[in-house]
C-alpha cells in the first residue's frame, strides 16, 4: 500500500464519516482522561480509520484524523508531525492529548509542556509489536466502555495475556 503524507489527510466534510469514528471511540469521562480508538489497529499499534476519497479507500491514523477534525476539518500543513502527550497510542484527544506541529516544536515546546504536566508517564519505547499488544489490551479493556481500572492496568501490561494461552 502506498501511503500519503500520513498528516495530509484531505478536508473533512462528511458528517457520516465523522459520526463513524467518533462511533469507534471511548471517552474518558474525567478532564485529563484519554479518549480511545477501539476500531481497527494497525500492525504497528496505532489505529486505523478507513475513509473514501476520490472514490478509494484510504487507512488514516484516528489521531490525526482527530487532530483534523480539531482544525475544523482544514487539513494541517504537510510538514507538520503528531506527537501523543499521553503516551497512549489509541488516544484522539486532540489538542491535549495528541498535538501536531512542526517536529522542531514537538521536539521541544510540547514535551516541555507535557513534563510540566506530567503527561510523560513513560514506559519504555518498545518495538511496534509491542505497542500492537499493548493496544490491543487496551482495545479489550474498553470493550464494555470506559473503566479507568482495566485501562490502567491494560496500559502497564497487567493481565496483558488473560486466558488466551
Ligand atoms: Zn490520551
């Protein structure tokens, strides 16, 4: 699959296709809780929106999609990157959360923000597959809608494996 610019998502315009993925989204009910993707996810941890343009059908990332969405559906300058203040792969809350902005801001600025914040609850990096499992956890987790205690506990790899082996 070829891939676009990952950050240049063309304009949003369609109510259905916006109603659509926020269908696929679980929101945290408190002001600092994540609000996450529980759709499809890609190979490498991230979550993946599928939408139709110019007649074909495109993977998009739901973060970035929601970063557009926040940016009144303008799509953002090509050169600028996504960057997840929470750490948490599957998060859409854009603006907070999840911020975009040229790589020499999010470099500096935003990380700043978010250790002053203290959003960077970091685990360590890790391979994509590991971040697979780790989102896919926490896509069970949020099954039967938000529950602050299987999120947290999917997010530290607790119970990351319950009853499958
Ligand atoms: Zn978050």
């Amino acid at each position: 699959m070829s891939a676009p610019h990952p950050l240049a998502i063309d304009p949003v315009r369609d109510a259905a296709e916006v109603s659509r993925f926020w269908s696929s989204v679980v929101r945290g009910p408190g002001e600092d809780d994540c609000w996450v993707w529980v759709g499809a996810i890609s190979d490498d941890g991230y979550g993946r929106f599928w939408v139709k343009r110019e007649g074909r059908q495109r993977a998009v990332r739901p973060h970035r999609y929601a970063l557009v969405l926040a940016n009144d559906g303008a799509p953002l300058p090509p050169d600028w990157v996504s960057l997840h203040l929470c750490d948490v792969a599957l998060c859409v809350r854009a603006n907070s959360h999840v911020v975009a902005g040229t790589p020499r801001e999010n470099s500096r600025d935003m990380a700043e923000k978010g250790r002053v914040r203290g959003r960077w609850n970091r685990w360590l990096p890790g391979t994509g597959r590991d971040r697979a499992e780790r989102s896919r956890a926490v896509r069970n987790a949020l099954r039967d809608g938000w529950d602050a205690h299987r999120f947290r506990d999917a997010l530290h790899g607790v119970n990351e494996h319950p009853t499958l082996f």
